[in-house]
C-alpha cells in the first residue's frame, strides 16, 4: 500500500481527513484528500475549493458537438 498510495491517504469526508492530518500521534503525520478533492497537508497547508460547474471541459464539448 505505501508503494502504491505513498504518504497519502483518501478519505470518505473533510472532518475523517482533518482528524487523521491534524492528529497528535507523529505516526499519522500524512497527507489526505477527500472525495470531494480537497487535500489537507499536517504542515497546514488546505487546498481545493469552488469548482465551476458551468465552464467544466466536458460539458463544453457535449454542447460544442450537438450544434
């Protein structure tokens, strides 16, 4: 598994993600991400956000190539 995920963890939610990155154990010192693509780093670091849902790639090109 560490080959595999290194020292990331993917969690089901961003409170189960902050309680694992936030811990006071030195052992559990990993990054995690949640499924809705928010990444919390234990050296304080949060990123991920508002994602436009209009302007997405995919949905541009469905409607480019209905027309």
């Amino acid at each position: 598994m560490m080959h595999v995920f290194g020292s990331w963890l993917i969690c089901s939610s961003k409170e189960i993600a902050s309680r694992i990155v936030f811990h006071n154990n030195p052992n559990l010192r990993c990054r995690c991400v949640n499924l809705e693509g928010d990444i919390l780093d234990p050296s304080g670091l949060l990123t991920g956000g508002y994602v436009d849902h209009d302007n997405l790639i995919l949905k541009r090109y469905e409607t480019f190539t209905s027309i």
